[in-house]
C-alpha cells in the first residue's frame, strides 16, 4: 500500500510581470515494496502488510517473524478456525486412530513438515497394502501438544 502526498507551493509577488512559482512534490511513503510480498503461516496464504491494516480485516490475523521489513509488517492470514475446514472428501471417512500404522504417521509427518510442498487443505493419496488413504492439511483444534489451533493432517480412509 503506498500513499501519495501532494504538495503544492505557490510564490506570489506583488509585481503584475514577476511569473507565479508552482511546484508540485510527489512524495511516496517509505518505501513498503517488501510489505507487498506473498508469506504463509502454516501453509496457509497470506499477505505481508503492516498490523494495523491486518487488524482492519474481519477475521484475520497477523504473524511476526514471517516478513522481510519494519517489525509492523507481518504476514495477516485469515484466522485458523476448524471451521474453515472444508467437508469430508466424497468417498472417504475419517480413519480411525487404532487403524493409523506407523507407516502412516511417518507419510503424514513428512507432509505436515512440508507447508511449501503442502498448503493448507491440500490432499494427497499413497496406498498402504491394498487401503488407499488420502491425508488432508487441515486446521487441528489444540490438544495436548499444542495449546492452540495448529496446522495438521488428517487421515481419511475410503468409504
């Protein structure tokens, strides 16, 4: 976001044949050019803009460390709600815990660490004996390892 000052200097003399000065100054904020560039926080999207602007906008949130810049500029990324989970796949049902083989952690780990590689609700399928099973990243309510709604990802198992 820049911000445009418009000065306008007028000089006057009292001699009808003196020429008027006019000048016109465009100044530019400080230099934000870094403000504009894409983050992410936990794979999900987001833009880096100052705090203040983050906090004008319904549900949404800022996060420090993610930006190049002044400290006020953060990456502001819609809030993480469980709501905003979409609805289980088409075909799929939640895969029970007792069912999850270690194999299977290990898959969902590795694309849990990988936030570039795996955006937010982003859903990928590996077959495990004859099971398909497609894990999804999804906001996580907090638990017993974190205190907050983290990112994480579920396991569904076909229908």
């Amino acid at each position: 976001m820049r911000w445009v000052a418009v000065l306008l200097v007028v000089g006057c003399s009292k001699s009808p044949h003196a020429a008027v000065d006019a000048a016109v100054a465009i100044d530019a904020a400080p230099d934000t050019s870094d403000a504009s560039a894409a983050c992410a926080y936990e794979g999900e999207p987001g833009a880096c803009i100052a705090t203040s602007a983050c906090a004008a906008i319904v549900n949404h949130s800022a996060f420090a460390g993610l930006c190049p810049g002044p400290t006020d500029i953060q990456c502001c990324v819609e809030t993480p709600s469980v709501a905003n989970n979409p609805p289980t796949p088409v075909g799929y049902k939640l895969m029970m815990q007792s069912d999850v083989t270690p194999a299977m952690t290990t898959w969902a780990v590795m694309i849990l660490n990988d936030p570039s590689g795996y955006p937010m609700f982003s859903t990928a399928t590996m077959v495990f004996g004859t099971l398909t099973v497609l894990a999804r990243v999804e906001w996580h309510p907090p638990d017993f390892q974190n205190n907050a709604i983290h990112r994480g990802v579920t396991l569904y198992e076909p229908t």
